[in-house]
C-alpha cells in the first residue's frame, strides 16, 4: 500500500481562522506528513466556492511546499486542464518540478463546476477533448528543447519552455474520474488514475477501473507497473465516540459546503446524498467514510479494498472545519498505529 494526502479546502469562516493562518497551518501539515512517512501530498483546484476555492491555483501553494521540504513528493488532484493556455500550465508545473527538485507528480482533469467554465469563457461541450489536447502540448513542450503546435484549440510557433521539467520525459501522470471512456484513455496512453468513494458508489466506479486496466492491457503495459488512488476522508482519535463526533459532524459540513453551489445556481452538481437520506452506517461500512479508534480506521481500509481497486490509498485529513491541532493529531495516530498494519 502507498500512502499519500490530499486537501480539497472547504474553508468556514466562521470556524477556520484567516487566510494567512490558514495557508500556514496547511504547509505545516505538508511538513508533518513528510517527517511521519507520506509518500504525497496534493491539492485540489477549485474557484469561486468555499468548497475548495482556496488552491485555485494549486501551483503556487505546491512551490511554497516545495520549498519547506526535501523528500515528498507534490501535486494537484486535480489541475483543471481546459480553463488555461496549456503554455502556462506547462509553465506553472515545470517551475514546481525544478524547485521541488524534480518531486512533481501531475494530476489532471476537467473539473466539475460550470461556474468555472462560464467564467473563463470556455466551452464545456468538448472539455475531455480540451483536455487530451492540452495534455499533449504540456508533455511536448516539456519533452522537448523546442517545440510547436497545431492543433483543433491552440496553435502556437517553435518555442521553447523554460523551465523544462527535471524528471524527464515528464513527471508521472495521474487522470481523475470515473467513466470507463475517460479512464480507458488514461490506461491506453499508461497513465494512473485517481478514484474516490464518498460520492460513488462500488459499482459506479468498477466499470472504469477496468476499463483503464483493459486499456494497460492493450498497449502491452501490465497493470500492476501503474497506480491507482483512492482518495477517502480519514480521522483517527483514540477515542472512539470522539472520533465519530468529529469525523461526521466534518462530513456534514464538508458535504453542506459541497452542495451550496447547486442551489446558488453556480452550476456544480452535488453526487451526496441530502441528510435525511445519508446512510452512515453504510458508508462507513463499504469504505466510503473513515472515521474511528486505529484499529475501525484499519478495518475501514480492508472495507474500502473490498469494493474498490487501490493500491494507493489517498487520505484527506483536513476536510470540513476539523482544528489543525485535531488534524496534526489524527495524521500521527494514523502514522503511528494504521500505516504499519498496511504496509
């Protein structure tokens, strides 16, 4: 099992502290993660939302990581392909991999709110096919000292990208989603992928993992040479009941947080079910949710790897409202007592 962390920010003002301390208590849960044996840790781009607008730019936040650590590896979970020049993302993302010293691990997709497309003034008709272009003009320009483009969206003359990217060709590629058509293109090109339980169930998610382990198979790439994450709220307390007041009291809020652009009309549609219909039991017991004693936390994961395919479980510590102290507090415990019974 690989471990990795990520942060999909869902920012409450009336509970979280200001944005200076905010930012700072994240790159010292960064630091954390790498002294406890992390392997990653990445972040969400959002815009425009509470619920992960705060890495709207994840490139920024990963440079200032970088620059606090020495060993673990950084990325977006997603960098939202289609909004931006595919030049400054390239741009962007080589400055990440050189500062970090060549630790960049890239993950990309089109992202989920229509706000963001409206605003940018990008259509979202052909946003899988922004995306596969985009990706290609940043691993070009990356691979290569010189390089052009013409393509169905963007077209540009011989250039050159500076910084190139040091690990070369390119830094390790991760695709986030679900469909069996957008994860088969991810396994063709031999890419990983990221998955993540609480908004799909077991069985939306199987049809695309295979699809991506068929798409391996079929450019003769074995499975088992790529990655698959699986991305899951975790909290740890050695106590019980503590445990689960804090885990479901932040993912109701995470949740809440999640749905307000629906009824703000901003266009991203919530995958949660509404609280009268959330069943918590079954969440926890199929994996989606984890929150409990080392020992639940533990059987949590065995319950996730029972109805999801991973090899690389992906825990978010720092999601609706939890205090840092609480955050801080859970990553050791979960360093301390689960990672080992996994590895």
């Amino acid at each position: 099992m690989h471990f990795y962390i990520n942060i999909l920010t869902t920012y409450f003002p009336d509970i979280d502290p200001p944005y200076d301390v905010y930012y700072q208590q994240i790159l010292e849960q960064v630091a954390l993660a790498e002294e406890l044996g992390w392997e990653c840790f990445m972040f969400n781009e959002h815009h425009f939302l509470g619920y992960g607008g705060l890495v709207a730019n994840p490139a920024v936040l990963l440079a200032t990581a970088a620059a606090r650590t020495k060993k673990i590896r950084l990325g977006p979970c997603i960098a939202i392909l289609p909004l931006r020049h595919p030049l400054h993302t390239a741009e962007d993302y080589a400055m990440v991999d050189a500062i970090s010293g060549g630790r960049l691990e890239f993950g990309i997709g089109s992202g989920n709110t229509e706000m963001d497309y409206r605003v940018f003034g990008v259509t979202r008709d052909n946003d899988r096919e922004r995306s596969a272009e985009a990706l290609e003009v940043i691993l070009k320009v990356w691979s290569n000292s010189r390089a052009s483009h013409q393509g169905k969206f963007w077209q540009f003359e011989e250039l050159s990208l500076y910084p190139r990217p040091v690990q070369q060709p390119h830094p390790p590629v991760w695709v986030a989603g679900t469909s069996a058509a957008g994860l088969g293109w991810a396994g063709r090109r031999g890419y990983h992928i990221m998955t993540v339980g609480h908004p799909h169930a077991p069985e939306k998610v199987r049809p695309g993992v295979d699809a991506w382990k068929q798409g391996l198979i079929e450019v003769g790439i074995d499975p088992k040479t790529r990655h698959c994450q699986f991305h899951v709220r975790t909290h740890v307390n050695e106590n019980a009941e503590r445990a689960r007041e804090i885990g479901m009291a932040a993912v109701t809020r995470y949740d809440e947080i999640s749905r307000i652009g629906r009824r703000s009309r901003i266009g991203r549609r919530s995958l949660t079910a509404a609280p009268a219909q959330y069943d918590w039991n079954m969440m926890l017991a199929s994996g989606r949710n984890n929150y409990g004693t080392p020992e639940q936390v533990i059987q949590g994961i065995h319950n996730a790897a029972k109805n999801y395919y991973f090899d690389t479980l992906t825990t978010t510590f720092n999601y609706g409202g939890i205090p840092h102290t609480e955050i801080l507090q859970s990553m050791r415990l979960f360093a301390k007592e689960v990672m080992p019974a996994l590895r």
